[in-house]
C-alpha cells in the first residue's frame, strides 16, 4: 500500500510540473519574413539553412526547400575577408524572399579547405591596416540598402580558428578588431547591417565566452553555434538538444540580457541514436525557448552527412516538425 501511495504521490507531482513547466506556444508566421530577426516576440524560430554553395547555388536552395516543403526564410554562407561584398549573392536571397547571414571570416581562402590563417591577425585589423577593404565593404553593402545581418570572425571561443585565444589572439585583441570594424561602419552611417556575434557551444579546450563579447553597443544579434556529433567520432556521444544548447543560452541572456538570439549553425548526425526524432525534438525545444528568432540547418555533408536529405525520415521528421499542426 505504502509502495503504491508513492507511486500516486510522484504521478500527481509530475504531472504539476508539466504544468507549471509548459513551454511557451509561439506563433507560426504566415509571412516568417515579417517576424524581424533582430526582435524576439512571439513567432516561432523561422528555417534557415546553409549549403555548401550558398546563394550561388540556387539549385541546393530549392533542394532543401523540396526536401522539408518548407522554403527556409533565412540564407547563412561564408566568405573569406578578401572577397569583394557580395551583392549578387545578396540580390539571390533577396529574389528567395529571405533574410542573409554574411558569416565574414578574417583569414584568406586559398583552396579547398584550405586558407591562409595568418593574412589578417585582429590586432591589425584593430589597428587599421585594412580599412581601405572594409570600407568598400561599408560602402557597398549600404548602397545595396536592404538589411545585412553580419556574422564577423564567429566562434572566436573555438579552437580551430586564428582568431580565437586558442589560435593566439588574445580575447581583447578580439574585442578591439571586432568593435573596429563595427566602428568603421557606424561612421560611415552604414544603419542596413546588423551584427551577429557568434559563439560555439563550449567544449573541452574551448575559451571562455564572457570575456570575447564586445558589448551590447556593439552586436545586435547573438548566434550560437551546435553539433550532435552523435558516434561519428572518437570523442564524441549522442546528446540531446537540451544537452547541447541549454547552458550555452542560459549563459547568453546573462551575458547579453535582451538581446535576440539565433542558432546559427546547427545540425545532428545519423550514427548514434535517431536522427529523426532528435529533429523533432529540436524543433520543439527551440520553438520553447522566448529569446530565439531563427535557426539555419547547417545542410553539408562535411565531417558527416549533415544533410537534412541524409534519410528520408530525417527529412520527413523536419517537414512535420516545421508544419504541424498546433507547433510546438
């Protein structure tokens, strides 16, 4: 009897929990470009998603949109610090009716793979020494006019990049490159861009976040980065959603309390558990979460297929999990 009045006992205060627990029930946007990606509210994460190709690929574009039926609303592609602003590939996203993420990496792409890490070290770039390039860079994404979010020198909290402290760029070199170019552009009354400062969710060997933030005056938006690497690799496990984003956000709305919040990379392996289903619980745990306005799906095969085509369930479980009835 004892045993059995337990078990009504735990019943009754789990099912208050729930209650008292339930997440947030946002709103799926009829328009997802009309939910801005600066301000939280109540619409749900938009679907975003980067291809190995970019906006210069249109074809991988439409694959994914083919793929989940939902056609993402917000583009992220890559460009290495000498390139030219990319305007053409700004017109392509523009012509898809999504917002871009422009992630600009200071280093020189050399090929497939491969850069030159050592081309353009922050503290000259905090210095000056490349202004003449980042005010072609002002010059021509205000011309372009319509809203640039920004992602400059991401991950800084990594390891695997030269502008991180584990790369050798002490973290207030990286804050002083970081508010110059932000700086530069303000004085040129460039008002389109936005800034997107990104972290990686921390790891064993990472940097701390804190002291690489520049600022509230400085970012208008915070991405987060996150992998389940499920068994696709020696050190990693298969890690729920939570797992892998709940501390990392936690300490963001500390570090940058109101600012709105996207996760800027994300993706999950097959290998390990169920791919599908951590998509539905992904999708759900993001859409609970007040602070975040989008999220881009990181669709490359690269360390492992990535890709949300990796299976038919995982695009399937996307496709529901982006459109079902009553989300979240």
């Amino acid at each position: 009897m004892r045993v059995v009045w337990i078990v009504l006992v735990s019943v009754v205060m789990a099912a208050m929990c729930v209650a008292c627990g339930s997440p947030r029930q946002c709103d799926v946007a009829a328009d997802p470009v009309a939910a801005p990606l600066d301000a939280p509210g109540q619409a749900c994460p938009r679907f975003g998603v980067s291809t190995p190709g970019g906006p210069a690929a249109p074809g991988e574009f439409r694959a994914v949109a083919d793929t989940v039926g939902t056609q993402p609303s917000v583009v992220l592609w890559f460009v290495d610090f000498t390139a030219p602003p990319p305007i053409a590939e700004l017109a392509q996203v523009s012509e898809w009716g999504a917002d871009p993420i422009i992630t600009w990496e200071p280093w020189r792409w050399v090929a497939d793979g491969e850069y030159d890490r050592a081309a353009f070290p922050m503290e000259q770039i905090a210095a000056g020494v490349h202004d003449d390039h980042l005010y072609r860079w002002a010059d021509e994404l205000a011309a372009w006019g319509d809203t640039v979010y920004l992602r400059f020198a991401h991950e800084a909290n990594g390891d695997w990049y030269p502008w991180s402290p584990a790369g050798g760029t002490p973290p207030q070199t990286y804050v002083d490159g970081w508010r110059h170019v932000h700086d530069l552009f303000e004085d040129k009354g460039v008002h389109n861009v936005r800034w997107v400062w990104t972290v990686n969710v921390p790891h064993p060997g990472s940097s701390p976040i804190a002291e690489l933030y520049p600022g509230g005056d400085y970012v208008d938006v915070v991405g987060v980065d996150g992998y389940n690497w499920g068994t696709t690799q020696e050190w990693s496990s298969w890690q729920g959603p939570e797992e892998i984003f709940g501390a990392t956000l936690d300490e963001l709305e500390t570090l940058a309390p109101g600012l709105p919040v996207m996760v800027t990379e994300v993706a999950g392996a097959e290998a390990g558990g169920s791919k599908s289903e951590w998509i539905r619980d992904l999708v759900g745990y993001l859409d609970s979460r007040d602070e975040l306005t989008a999220f881009v799906w990181f669709d490359h095969n690269k360390e492992t297929d990535w890709r949300l085509a990796s299976s038919p369930e995982s695009s399937e479980a996307m496709a529901g999990a982006l459109t079902r009835e009553g989300r979240p």
